[in-house]
C-alpha cells in the first residue's frame, strides 16, 4: 500500500496563516504587509501605503510630492501633499525632501526645488517680489 505525503507549504507573499491546520493561506489585509511564510501581517511601514494582498513593504510607494511618516497607510491618497515651502522630489519619503530655492515659490504638493510656472506647484518669484529659501 503506497502512502501519500503532502508537504506544507508556505504562504506565498501577499498572503498570511496565523491558524493551524488551514487548507489556504488568508489574502493579506489592506494597510499591512505579508511576506512569504507570514503568519501575521506586519504594518505598512512610513513613506508606503499598502492596499490588500501587498507582498513587501515598498511595492507601493507614496507619489513624488507626497511623504507619509505615518504607518497603516491603505490608499496613495492617504500620503500627505509636500506642504507648501518645501518639495517632495522622490516617491516614498518619510518627510518633506527639502525647502525650495530661493528665487522660486513652492505650494502644497511641489516636487521639485524650483517648480515651473506651469506645473499648479509653484514657479519662480515674479518681478516686484522677493523669494527667501522656503517661500
């Protein structure tokens, strides 16, 4: 008589078991992180947002001018625009990446020390004005 030997397998990621003796492996829930054999989903770490089944902490990154220092983030949305004064150049920043130029203006959600007029974020100080570092 021949016996049949199943192996168990890991969770894949994106996916957690915290139970014994399941059949399958429970979507990770939105705003945690499941990595590969997770039996708890760990939380969305700062600078990331995490909707359902995210397998590792930086597969979704808060935009370029938005940062979050915040954990358990779910949607992009959640990332706070870069605050007026200062930009946000890169996607997954914890904090603000620096103030802008002086001789640029910046507003909320600026990406880039010296925004172009066009780009609704800021531009550069108008004639008849001065603009100090972080204006």
């Amino acid at each position: 008589m021949k016996q049949i030997y199943l192996a168990r397998l890991a969770c894949p990621p994106g996916t957690y078991q915290g139970e014994l003796q399941q059949p399958d492996c429970d979507p990770c829930p939105e705003r945690f992180v499941c990595l590969e054999n997770t039996t708890v989903p760990i939380e969305c770490p700062p600078g990331s947002y995490c909707p359902a089944n995210t397998q590792y902490g930086v597969q979704h990154l808060c935009p370029v001018g938005t940062y979050s220092n915040a954990t358990r983030l779910a949607t992009a949305s959640e990332c706070l625009a870069c605050p007026a004064g200062w930009y946000c150049g890169e996607q997954g920043l914890r904090g603000p990446s620096a103030r802008c130029d002086a001789g640029w203006y910046c507003l909320a959600g600026a990406s880039t020390s010296q925004p172009a007029d066009a780009s609704g974020t800021g531009g550069r100080c108008t004639p008849g004005h001065y603009c100090r570092i972080g204006t």
